[in-house]
C-alpha cells in the first residue's frame, strides 16, 4: 500500500508540474506614473478594473513626472501617466514615444497654515501670492523632484521674479506630494500640491489649508504616452496601447468623472480625452 500511495503521490505531483509548465504566463505592462495618481487612490479605483477587463498584471511605478519620462526614454515602463506637457511634447519629438493622448485635468493649490503668516489670500494674483511668501521668508517646502508639480512651482516662482534656490526659507524636499504635505505640516510651511492628494490627506489628520485656488496658471493636465518600442527590446507596446485605448474611452472617463464625488462631494479630477470632448463638446 505504501508503494501505490507514493505511487499516486508521484504522478499527482507530475501533473501539478505539468499544469504550472503548460500554464500561460500572465504578461506584465510597467506603468509609470506620478505620485498623485497614486496618493490621491485613482489608482485604485482604475488599475484593478483594467485587470479584470484584461488578462494582464499592471506594475505601478509611482514617482515624479521627470523620472517617470525618465523611465520611459530608457526603456524600463511601457506606459507612461504624466502631467508636463512640455516635457511630454519634448519626449515625443525626441522619438522616445509613438503615442501621446489627453487624459484628465485636476488642478493645484497653494496651501499653507491656516493662520497665513505671508497674507497670500490677500494677494491679487498667484505670483504675487509667491512674491509674499519670498518677502515675508515664511518656509515653503518644494518637491524638488523633477515632478510636475515641482516643473510648475519652479514656472511659478519664475513668473513672480523670484529665484528661491539657496534661501534659508527655502527647503528642497526630494519627496511625493504625500510626504512633502505631512511636511509642510510640520514645519507650517507652504507647499504647491495637487488639490487630490491634498484633500486625500486632509483625511488623514492634515492641518494645513487651501490658501490660494483656481488662479491662472494652477490648471493641471494629466497625458498618457505609449513608450516606442525603439526604446527596448521587451516593452509591451501592444498592451500600453490597449490600457491607452481603455483609460480615454467614454465609461472609464465617466469613472475619472465620478472618483471623489462620494467622498468629497466633487470630482477630483475632470474627464480631457478626445473621445470625451468629442461627445461632451461636439
């Protein structure tokens, strides 16, 4: 008996192997992307639905525009979610990608101590707002992370007729939109953020408030690249190119349309591609 037991065992272990040899591997797409898609939950709400919709395992790199490009030029994310257009525009006249579509738009927000020790409210404008904090030496914190955010603080301070590189007010973090606000808050210091992953953090504890909003200059567009398959030898171009299809089309848009709403009483990001502004927009 011992002997057909070990028997039976044997060949129950050689079809077991046999299944898991016989198995298709479930292919991988590298989306890279930045830390406010990621902070704010969108991520959660899209990636998991394209998973069950497709036979395909998203691996999510979460990190600032710059180096989600970054990632994309050398060959290492097949799909990129990025919010810099000029940077996206130089990405694809350098030949990096074979794609580019409009996706989403949310916007920025310059928050602070609620108590607002530089009087940004009472400023006229957004650069003139920067220009107080400058005056009055209030700590801001920067992502200073090549990010979007970050290319846009830096566009900002610019437009003020500030350079703040170097003042002792001045602090140049290196981290996510997440960790720069528990920052900010720490410090009662002043940080550009993405009024997402701002008002996702409000949730958890943060004391800081939205100082300035909806000055020009604070709309923030959201792209998705498809990487050139030029850019290595294993990229999933294919795949890129079917998330791309999915994430611009009406029922997912209709998602980006409804994520925040229950939780926030508004959406958190707002609905950009083609398909959208061609039905919505005719």
């Amino acid at each position: 008996m011992d002997m057909l037991k070990r028997f039976w065992m044997l060949i129950l272990a050689l079809l077991v192997l046999s299944a898991c040899q016989s198995a298709p591997a479930v292919p991988h797409l590298r989306l890279a992307t930045t830390t406010s898609t990621q902070d704010s939950g969108l991520l959660d709400v899209l990636i998991p639905a394209f998973e069950q919709e497709y036979p395909v395992k998203v691996d999510v790199i979460a990190v600032g525009t710059g180096q989600a490009l970054k990632l994309g030029e050398d060959g290492n994310a097949d799909v990129l979610l990025v919010h810099d257009r000029a940077r996206e525009d130089a990405f694809m006249a350098a030949g990096y990608g074979v794609r580019r579509e409009d996706v989403m738009v949310n916007d920025f927000v310059l928050a602070g101590p609620a108590e607002d020790p530089a009087g940004v409210k009472q400023a006229d404008s957004i650069a003139q707002a920067f220009q107080r904090i400058a005056q009055s030496r209030s700590p801001f914190i920067s992502r200073g992370d090549s990010s979007g955010t970050h290319a846009r603080e830096l566009s900002l301070w610019k437009q003020a007729g500030i350079n703040p590189q170097g003042e002792n007010w001045y602090f140049s973090a290196g981290q996510g939109m997440g960790e720069v606000l528990t920052l900010a808050d720490e410090k009662r210091a002043y940080t550009l953020s993405d009024r997402a992953t701002f008002l996702r953090r409000r949730q958890n504890g943060l004391k800081l408030a939205i100082l300035r909003e909806k000055d020009e200059g604070l709309l923030n567009p959201y792209g998705v690249i498809v990487v050139s398959p030029s850019r290595g030898a294993d990229l999933q171009v294919e795949w890129a190119e079917t998330f791309t299809d999915w994430l611009i089309s009406i029922p997912v848009q209709q998602k980006i349309a409804q994520f925040g709403v229950d939780e926030f009483g508004q959406s958190l990001f707002f609905p950009n591609s083609r398909l959208w502004r061609e039905q919505n927009h005719p």
